[in-house]
C-alpha cells in the first residue's frame, strides 16, 4: 500500500478532477492506497508525517501544485532526518507544474500514476534548507520573484486561466506588472563565505532546478543532484535595460545579459537594507534576511527514465 496527499483546489479544481480519474483507476485495478485530502494550506506536511509514522507508507503520491509539492517534501524530510525513509512521486495538477518539468513526469494523469506505481526510476536529489526549518525542492527568492509569487497567489486572473489550462500565463502577466513599478535594493549577498555587494538588486534566487514560475529558465544548469545550490542575481538601476531579460528568461537565453550574475555554492546568505518578500517553491515565505543551506541527497523522487 502507498500513501496519496491530494489538493483538490490545485490548478483552480483540476486536482479534484484529476483526482476522481485516478481513484476510478485504481479501483478498478485492485491497488491498495491510503488517501488524505488538503483542506488548507500547510495540510500537507502533515499529511505526509502521519502518513509515514503512523502508516508505514514508503512511497507518498502528491496530487497537486508545486506549493503542495513543497509542503509533502518538507514532511518526509522531517521524518528523514530521523532515518526514516519514503519515496516522492507526483502527478502534476498545480498552475506552474516546475516539479514535474524538472524530473520528466508527463502531465497525463494516468501516465504518472503508472510511473509511481513502477517506481523502477528514482532519483536522491538536494534540498533548499532555510529559516524555520523549511526546505523548498524547487527555489526560493528573494525581490522581485517574492513579490511575483505574492500577486499571482492573489490574483483572479490565475484561476480563469487555469480553467483554459493556460496558468503559466499567471506568471508572466504578475511579470509586467511588477515590473512597471519595483523599485530594486541595495543587497549583500553571500556565498560559502564569500560577500558581495549588489547596489541595484532585483531579485536573488537560489535554484536547485532550472525552471521557476511556470517554464522560466532561471538557472538553466541547475541540477539537483550535484551538490551544489545554483544563484542567480538581478541588478540595474533602470528598468528598460532588463527589458530583454523578461523576453529571453523563458528560454534560458539571459544569461549572457550584463545585468545577470551567477554563482554557486552550499551555504547562502542575503541581507537587504529593507526587508524583501521571500517565495519557496512559489509559495510566500517571509521575508528577508534570508539564510539557505543545500543538503545534499536529502530526498528521493520517482522520475520517469
């Protein structure tokens, strides 16, 4: 028997659709399962925890977004750091879907539901490790993705595209939004020891996969199995100089951008001379001074092959 988190609200109702095709299938199958349903957000950390402690299950399917993601893998990370051990797998039905992008999991419900139940695939991959002993699978950031993340999540705009199953498109609209109007700041960020300064900061990003906010290619050669956090920064005074980067970030093509830095390490730190929205995994999570550690093989993924 394995466990199933599901987030019938995710992609704007397309969990609990997904959901009721899933459930059919397995029955008609004969496939033992044990399901929790979300009814709010956190609900699915300890899901996950109640799931493995009191269940005994080795494998937990997420159907959801990248937040409910986000929250499952922070539970059996929990319980991880205790020595016990559980597989992740997921069946994309969230707006972004950058989870399933990144490990190849096909947006075909029934498709991923096969590559879980096979599990011949799995992957150890790296956590974003931060404050309040939060971890994040995908990324977290700080400046301009904060405030993104921030009125997507709001936005009434997400919910009617997510019907048409054009949700990425959220992502870009908060873009343009945001950016007639941020104002950048001062920022020290540091890396394994490493200060630096950036006067004009946009935006702060630590990646542990290329993608973030629906299909953007932030870091383009970020791996979640290298060891390594990957960060990317933002900086200009003017706005119309970044033009090009909203036009080329999609396609990971902004990384010869002067206004574009890179950077990796383990142990990342970023100050601010004012506090700056922090997302994790697209979901708000404070705000700066923000402190992220990799912890290398931290968690394990059903991918397909």
């Amino acid at each position: 028997m394995f466990g199933i988190i599901v987030n019938p609200l995710s992609g704007n109702g397309r969990g609990s659709n997904i959901w009721m095709e899933i459930k059919e299938y397995l029955h008609t199958h004969h496939i033992a399962y044990l399901a929790k349903i979300t009814t709010k957000a956190g609900e699915a950390a300890q899901h996950a925890i109640t799931l493995i402690q009191e269940h005994h299950v080795k494998r937990i399917l997420v159907i959801g977004g990248d937040g409910t993601i986000h929250e499952a893998a922070g539970g059996i990370w929990q319980l991880h750091t205790e020595g016990v051990t559980c597989a992740l797998a997921v069946i994309p039905a969230g707006t972004g879907n950058d989870f399933a992008k990144a490990y190849g999991i096909p947006t075909q419900p029934i498709k991923a539901l096969q590559i879980a139940l096979a599990a011949t695939t799995t992957v150890q991959i790296d956590l974003l490790h931060a404050i309040h002993n939060q971890v994040a699978v995908n990324s977290i950031g700080a400046g301009f993705d904060g405030m993104v993340a921030k009125i997507t999540n709001e936005a009434s705009y997400k919910k009617f595209l997510n019907r048409f199953g054009l949700g990425g498109l959220s992502y870009f609209i908060s873009i343009l939004r945001v950016f007639v109007t941020y104002q950048p700041s001062t920022a020290w960020l540091e890396v394994d020891g490493t200060t630096y300064e950036l006067p004009h900061m946009w935006l702060a990003a630590v990646a542990n996969i290329p993608f973030y906010g629906g299909s953007i290619q932030i870091c383009p050669t970020a791996s979640p199995h290298d060891g390594l956090a990957d960060v990317v920064v933002i900086q200009s005074k003017g706005r119309f100089r970044l033009l090009p980067v909203l036009f080329t970030v999609y396609q990971g093509k902004h990384t010869k951008h002067p206004a574009v830095s890179f950077y990796k390490g383990k142990n990342i730190s970023i100050r601010t001379e004012k506090p700056l929205l922090v997302q994790a995994d697209g979901e708000y999570a404070g705000s700066t001074p923000l402190h992220i550690e990799l912890i290398p093989a931290a968690l394990s993924v059903i991918r397909s092959t």
